[in-house]
C-alpha cells in the first residue's frame, strides 16, 4: 500500500509540474500571438503607404520631398 502511495503521490507531483509548463507555454503563445498579429499588422501598413506613394522622382526638389513624406 504504502509503494502504491508514493507513486500515486510521484505521478500527482509530475502532473502538476507538467501543468505548470503548459500554462507557461501557453501564456508565451498568446503573448507571441499578439506581438506577431502586431508586427503583420505594422508591415501591412507599411505596404499599402509604399503603394499608395508615387513613383521616385528625378529631380532634387521632389526627391526631397518624398523622402520627408517616408520619414513620417
């Protein structure tokens, strides 16, 4: 009875810890979820900018100020 007891009290304690790490590796998937969801939301935006912009110019006075309006 007494074996039976200390594995049952063995499995109890590696079935805890093993909880413990999953509810970790949970929570650092959600928080990597919401950065990545993030991040792709950033790089979306800075796609549909770079499309919405007119094509390079040639001439300094434009150049410049196409590269003020990317700054931003």
């Amino acid at each position: 009875m007494q074996e039976a007891d200390a594995v049952y009290s063995e499995v109890m304690e590696a079935s805890q810890e093993r909880a413990s790490r999953l509810e970790e590796t949970l929570f650092v998937s959600e928080n990597f979820q919401q950065v990545l969801a993030e991040v792709t939301g950033t790089v979306r935006a800075v796609h549909d900018n770079l499309l919405s912009q007119d094509a390079p110019a040639t001439d300094p006075t434009t150049v410049l100020e196409q590269l003020r309006e990317l700054q931003v």
